[in-house]
C-alpha cells in the first residue's frame, strides 16, 4: 500500500489525530509564536515551517509513491516526546515542551507509515528544530564569549586605522562618547538567523552532505565577522559624529545591511561550490 492509498483509507482516524495534537499544544504554541513576533532573535521562526513545508513539497511525488510499512521503532519515539512533554510541563523547561512536539511528529510518522517515509521526512522534520527559541542558559553562554570576541578584534582593527579608543569588557570608550556591543552586535542574533537559512540553502542547492555541512558550518564565522565590521563601522562613525552613530535609524540599518552582506557572503560560497556541475 502506498502512502497515497493508505491516505484515502485511513484519513477519518489520521484526522482525528489532529485535533488531539492541537489539544496538547494549545498553551505551549501560541507563546513560542509571540516570542518570535516580539524577539528579534527568533523572527525567522515564522518562515522556518514554510520551508519545512516547501521541502515536502518538492518530494510529494517520491512521497505519494512510498510504500507503507508501520514501524514498532516509532512507537518508542513516540513514546520518548510523550515522556520529554511530561517532563517539560514539570521543570516548567519551555524548550523541552516545544521541541518535544516535533519528537512526536517523527514517532507518528515512523509508526504509523514506515522507515522508507520516515527517511525522505526526516530533514523537513528535523529542519522545524530551527524555529524552537533556545534556553536562555544556552543563548548566554553562546552570546558572552561572542560579545568579547568581537569587541576585542574590533578595537584591535580600530586602533589599526588610528582610531583612538581603549575596551573594558565589550564597552567601547572613544574620546567622544561610550558605545556597547550589545547581544545583537555580537553576532548571535545574526547567527541563529543566519544558521536556519544557511541550513534551508543548502539543503535546496547542494547535493552533497558535505558540502552541505560546510555551508551551515561557514554560517558562524561569517556572522561573527559581519558583526565584526557592523561594529568597526560604527567605531569609526561615532569618532566623528558621537553617540548618535550608534542609535535610532544608523543602528537598525546598520543590523540590516550586515545580515545582508552576511546572506551575500553564504550565497557566494554556495555559488563557488557549485561551480563545474550542472
């Protein structure tokens, strides 16, 4: 039975499944989409089921065709995101709770349509991870050591160019005025961004898993070093035109002419690894 056969035979009992879905999400969905409305880190959560969803699509017909065989093996991973929700709902960990939504998802689909499905499923599922905030403990951690990195190089590039200015942690003080490297100037809100989109482009323009990994692998140092210039750019305006080259309309063009730069710099290089094939 293919899975187009198993659809039309099965759809009132699979349909029913989604209402039961909903019905265990219904408080735990609605606050993770908030925070992508209202975080600026998370912003690209609205486009990440899209292309999930976009990556189904271009293998429907390879899909519809699968032959379908359940697997016992599902219903241990379905098991498993049951016993990741409980334990979320718990310790009160929204990570847990929302990720274990999609652990689910791939124990529902292995169990009930077979290994064959599961296999071309599995990266449009595990893709769906991107849109999942992570803990803060996590986002921290990886933003602190950011924030020094690119505060330190920045300076050093700066005093390089005889730019007056001395660093104390990630402040930046120039004879005019103090700046900050913030979390966004850090790289890591590029970062989270540019690593979802880095994943969803080579998934869609490279054969290779090689060189599918090196794309989403070059997403950090190129978000690191976009921030990098984002704020040795602004080190270099400020010494002239003070604190206000740091703030309002200079700051949030700033943020977006570097992410740009950051998407130019990913699509060259999948162009450059794409040379010679058709």
């Amino acid at each position: 039975m293919t899975l187009t056969e198993s659809l039309k035979s099965y759809r009132i009992p699979l349909l029913l499944l989604l209402p039961l879905f909903m019905l265990m999400y219904y408080n735990i969905m609605p606050s993770m989409v908030q925070q992508w409305y209202v975080d600026p880190n998370y912003s690209h959560g609205f486009i990440v089921p899209l292309i999930s969803g976009y990556l189904l699509y271009e293998r429907r017909e390879e899909l519809l065709k699968t032959e379908v065989a359940p697997s016992l093996a599902g219903l241990f991973i379905l098991i498993f995101g049951l016993l990741q929700l409980c334990g979320g709902y718990l310790a009160y960990e929204l990570y847990t709770m929302r990720s274990s939504c999609i652990v689910i998802l791939a124990g529902m689909i292995l169990y009930l349509f077979g290994a064959a499905l599961f296999r071309l499923m599995l990266l449009p599922v595990l893709y769906l991870f991107f849109m999942i905030p992570l803990p803060a403990i996590i986002y921290n951690s990886v933003a602190f050591p950011l924030k020094q990195l690119v505060s330190k190089y920045s300076v050093d590039a700066l005093q390089l160019m005889g730019v007056i200015i001395i660093r104390e942690g990630n402040i930046l003080m120039l004879p005019e005025t103090t700046l900050e490297v913030a979390d966004a100037c850090s790289g890591i809100r590029s970062l989270v961004s540019l690593l979802a989109l880095a994943a969803a482009f080579a998934l869609f323009t490279q054969k290779s898993t090689l060189k599918r990994i090196i794309m989403i692998v070059a997403a950090v140092p190129i978000a690191i070093l976009t921030n990098g210039l984002r704020v040795i750019g602004t080190g270099m305006l400020a010494q002239y035109w003070g604190a206000k080259a740091a703030e309002g309309f200079f700051h949030e063009f700033a943020g977006l002419a570097v992410f740009a730069v950051a998407l130019l710099l990913l699509a060259g290089l999948g162009t450059l690894m794409n040379r010679g094939e058709k």
